[in-house]
C-alpha cells in the first residue's frame, strides 16, 4: 500500500484504483493518462507483462467509457532488451488501443533512444493515423530536426523541457538556454502541426506562450500536467475550457517516482516535510 505522504503523486498500486482516479478527474472537465510504473527493464518477460498490462488499461478505459489514454516508457516494454522487442509490445499495445479507440503516447527517455523511439511511433503511427503521440525533449539539441520529421507523421506530439541528465554535446544546459529553446519549438508546433499539440509543462510562462500561439495560429492544443503538482492551476485552466489531461502513475514501483517528484520542486518537498511532521 502506498503511505499518505505518497499518494499525492501516485494513484495507488491497481489499475483498478488508477481508472477510479481518471473518473475523478474526468468530473472536473480533465482527462487522465494513466502510466504503469516500470523502466529500463532488461529482460523480455516483465517487458511483456507490462505491455499485457497496458492492453489491459486501453480496454478498461474503454468499458468503462473514461475520457483517458495512456502512455509507455520505452525502456518499460523492452527497448533495453532489443529494438525489435519493443517495437513489437508497442505495436500490440497501439493495434488493441485503436480497436478501442484509445490514445497511446510514448514517453521519451534518454537521447540514446530517440531514434528507436521516434521509429516506432512513425511506423505505428502510419497504421493508425492520429492514434498515436510522442514526448519531444526541448532541451536536446536535435530536437528542431525531430520535430520536422514529425510535421509529416499523422503523430502527435507532447512537448516537454526534458527531465534527464544529458551531456552537453547533445543537450542545452542552462535553464534559460531550455526555456528559449522550448518556445521556438512551440511556436514551430502550433505553425506547422495539425495532428495534435500538447503542452507539457507547468511553467506559467510556457503555458502563456501557449496561449498566445494559439490565439495566432488556431491550432487546437492540449495541457498535460503530473498528478500532484499544481492540481489547482490544472482545475482552473480546465474551468476555463482549456483541454486539461493529467499524468497519473500508478503500481508499486512507486518510491523512487515519488523522491523524484519530491526532490524536483521546492514546493513538493515542502509538502512531504509537512506530512511527516503533521504541520
């Protein structure tokens, strides 16, 4: 069971509990992307019963009529063991996700998996046009020639500034240098795409630029935000009738998320400091 201190950021260890959370947020106008907690395997079993899992999830959220979707890790269902192995659990998870007519994403990880990724959400995405997105890392210094790439691809794309520690050669390391280069390409995005845009960030100031892009170009977007990380803004923004999908983690893989989220923000460190001394 997962304690009260972590459960701000991680709904409980079932799918049953997670898909209780997306209906939850669906009662606030939000939606919900569920994620099972689990990476860098390296070994094919529990990369297939990850994947079962998800195709367990897809079907859930579609029985049970719940405004979700999903969202993989590579190293999750197999990229660690082989290219072939994970192209091969995210296609059966994409081809059950499409008969239920369920949105897959694919996070990204480090920049040593980029190009595998990116070439199985394109050739995914190719069999099932619009049925699919990936997670883009602004801080990576390749990223405009990824995104160009994808302007041809009926895939959507999740802009995020990119959580992994990643040598300079490949990867901006100043925080503005990040937050430049995340505007250029949401600008590229909202000019170029029209297969779906999704903001992935909680900086005010990237969500502003949001705003303002869409204002000037028309193109439809969506906020995705973390379960447990200013849940208020995320409510605000979807009373204001901004499409809102929140990112919610579930299993029992969930500490070292957890310390994560804790150690990435002064505010969620706060918060734990606060439920352990019962303040």
């Amino acid at each position: 069971m997962i304690p009260p201190i972590a459960s701000r950021f991680v709904a409980g260890t079932s799918a049953s509990g997670a898909l209780d959370h997306v209906s939850e947020c669906n009662e606030t106008d939000m939606g919900g992307i569920l994620n099972l907690l689990g990476e860098h395997y390296h070994d094919p079993e529990p990369a297939a019963e990850d994947a079962e899992e998800y195709c367990h999830l897809v079907s859930q959220l579609a029985t049970r009529d719940l405004n979700g979707c999903v969202s993989v890790k590579p190293s999750q269902i197999g990229i660690n063991v082989g290219s072939d192995v994970f192209t091969k659990n995210f296609e059966q998870i994409v081809e059950i996700a499409a008969a239920e007519d369920v949105f897959v994403w694919c996070d990204m990880e480090d920049h040593t998996t980029t190009d595998t990724t990116l070439d199985a959400v394109e050739a995914t995405a190719r069999d099932h046009p619009n049925g699919v997105g990936v997670a883009i890392q602004a801080n990576l210094t390749r990223t405009h020639d990824d995104l160009s790439r994808l302007a041809d691809i009926p895939a959507a794309v999740r802009l995020v500034k990119g959580a992994y520690d990643e040598p300079s050669s490949v990867a901006h390391d100043s925080k503005a240098a990040i937050d430049e280069a995340y505007q250029t390409h949401l600008e590229f995005l909202f000019r170029e795409f029209d297969q779906g845009v999704a903001v992935g960030s909680h900086d005010p100031a990237m969500l502003e630029t949001a705003v303002d892009l869409h204002k000037e170009y028309g193109t439809p977007f969506e906020i995705q935000m973390l379960m447990g990380v200013r849940e208020d803004a995320q409510r605000e923004l979807a009373a204001k009738g901004y499409e809102v999908n929140q990112y919610i983690p579930y299993g029992d893989k969930w500490m070292q998320y957890f310390y994560r989220r804790v150690r990435e923000r002064k505010e969620n460190a706060l918060f734990a400091l606060r439920a352990v001394v019962g303040v």
